[in-house]
C-alpha cells in the first residue's frame, strides 16, 4: 500500500512490527503493518479477536506495556513527526491531548475513588495552562456536551450506568481537542440500546470537534454506519483496506469474503450460517507464507511460500491477495 501524494493524511503507519518476547516463544502481534487516515476521516479497524487491533492502537500510543511487547520496527507518521522517534517526555504531550483514546471497559479506565469532575478537570490541566477552577468549570461543559446535567459532576463511576460511564470517558477523551480519537470497541460492554446512543454521540461529536477517528470493531454494521474508511486484520497484518463504499461492494481478499458470508441474511431462510473453516493461527507459530492460506478454499502450492504484498485492485483498493476474487460468493 502507497501513500497517495494528493491525499492530506494525519496518520501513516509504516511496516509496523510489534512482538511480545515471553518465556514460551515470541507472539508476532504485529507483522509489517501500513495502515493510512485522513483528516477528518473515521477508519473502521476490522478484525477477529487475536487479530492485533488493540496492539496496534496501543502502538500508535507508545502504551506497549515493554516488558514483554517491544516494538521491533516501522514508523508511526502523525501530523509530519514520528512518534516512534520521539522522548518519553514529548509523548507524553502527545497522548490525551493530540491523540486521545477510548477503551473498551469504562469502570477499568475511570478512578473510583475520584468524582467524574476531577477526572476530567485533571486531563485538562495536564494539556492546557488553566488553573483549577478553569479546568472544573469545564468539565462541567464537557459532561454536559456528552448529555451529562453537570449537577452530576460530584458523583463517583459507580453511581452512573454503563453507557452514562462510557460518556464520561467520551468525555476526558475529548476535552482537549485531540486531532485523532482512537476507539477501542467502545460499546462492547453495553447493551444493544445504549450502544446506538453512544454510537450516534460519537459520530455527532466528530462532527463538531473535526477530530480523525479509528473505530476498532468486529462488527461490519457498527463500520457501515460511521466509517469512512475500512481495514481488514487478519493475524497481525493488513490484508484488505478500501473506502467503504468499495469494500461493502466489492470485497476481495478471500477473508473478507468470508465476514461477509458470515453476516446473517434476513431474506434468506438457511439453517446454518457460513462459516469460515478451521481458526485463526497461533501467533507464536504463524504459517509460512500468506497467513490465511491454511483456511483459504483459493490457495494454491505458491500461496504457502511467499508472503503476498498489498495489490490495488481499484483506485484506493488495496488486497494483500493475488488471487483477490470480485465475487462475494467466489472464496470461502
């Protein structure tokens, strides 16, 4: 994948490779990742549990917890610096006020013992020179932005909700104005009601901040509804990465013909759904060659020794696939 020259891009992940060293082997969490976004584009993060998603994004945020995970190499361009080249000292300024990210679970990212006032007001005495009483006041703006009554301000994590937890980490997430929102499955722990009003004031909260944004999911309608752009991730690498439009329309990479196959049709009236075959691979012994040949129905005796590199099938359209098919129901 190349780096379009008329494309105004804020972020550009450059053969990424991150590993975990443990006593048991080594986990290739990361295998030579590129990865572009946009300015004012919302990437959708595609991928199976054990995909390397989350390791990515932690990446990106120089949060590897170091030992075990190092990263081994690659460049992370963000605004024209590489944040891989950067002090400890300069990161630091970097995280939560250039590039903010939301977790999956919000009681583990929210203090207990401090009330949501403080929580916020301490992000944004960290990134803005205001003094106490400024940075309260607006920690009560920022609450009552994500639907919060600042009335509620004084009150601990655990006297709000799941959903009204997640607003408030939305919250300290943006109260500095960051460039680039990361989101980590941000509705995963929420019910299927809550998860549409968080979704919605997420998209209505880029809208206003014209902040960048990378949505790590599995679900294919969470990427159809908010996504611009759209990466697929599958053992650690890239393996598919088009516009939305593109992708939903016309995938290509046998893997990604498989989530879609793997999406339930309500017009269809089927026992079973597609599946598909075998699992993902043990990252400590990740097969030779293209990593989902063991499971693809399209591989051929070449597909096991060489590692495929991304193909553009289209403008914009990249697959890591030589054998990229243009039929939904051509693959797995």
């Amino acid at each position: 994948m190349t780096t379009d020259n008329k494309r105004d891009l804020l972020l550009d992940v450059q053969d990424l490779t991150i590993h975990y060293v443990t006593d048991n082997g080594t986990v290739h969490a990361v295998e030579n990742l590129n990865l572009q976004l946009g300015h004012g584009e919302t990437l959708g993060f595609v991928g199976e549990t054990g995909a390397g998603k989350t390791t990515t994004a932690l990446g990106i945020m120089r949060l590897i917890p170091s030992p075990p995970g190092v990263i081994k190499s690659g460049k992370i361009i963000f605004e024209g610096e590489d944040l891989l080249s950067m002090s400890e000292a300069d990161m630091r300024g970097v995280r939560g006020g250039r590039i903010a990210m939301i977790f999956q679970d919000p009681m583990t990212s929210l203090n207990p013992v401090m009330t949501v006032d403080k929580q916020i007001a301490e992000m944004i005495k960290l990134h803005r020179n205001v003094g106490e009483a400024e940075s309260l006041k607006l920690a009560g703006d920022m609450l009552e932005l994500v639907g919060i009554r600042r009335e509620r301000m004084k009150d601990y994590p655990h006297q709000f909700s799941g959903g009204m937890k997640q607003r408030v980490v939305i919250a300290i997430a943006l109260a500095c104005d960051p460039g680039l929102l990361i989101a980590d499955e941000p509705t995963t722990a929420l019910d299927v009601t809550i998860q549409a009003q968080v979704l919605e004031l997420m998209k209505d909260l880029k809208r206003r901040f014209a902040a960048s944004m990378i949505l790590i999911t599995h679900d294919l309608g969470i990427v159809a509804d908010i996504c611009d752009t759209v990466a697929i991730m599958y053992a650690g690498r890239v393996v598919e990465y088009a516009d939305k439009r593109s992708l939903y329309s016309n995938p290509a990479h046998p893997y990604t013909v498989g989530l879609f196959n793997s999406v339930p049709d309500l017009d269809s009236d089927v026992e079973e759904l597609n599946t598909i075959p075998g699992l993902m691979p043990d990252p400590m012994e990740l097969p030779t060659g293209c990593t989902f040949h063991p499971r693809c129905l399209r591989a051929v005796p070449e597909c096991s020794v060489s590692k495929p590199g991304m193909i553009e099938v289209e403008p914009g359209h990249f697959v890591a696939c030589p054998h990229a098919g243009s039929k939904r129901g051509s693959g797995v």
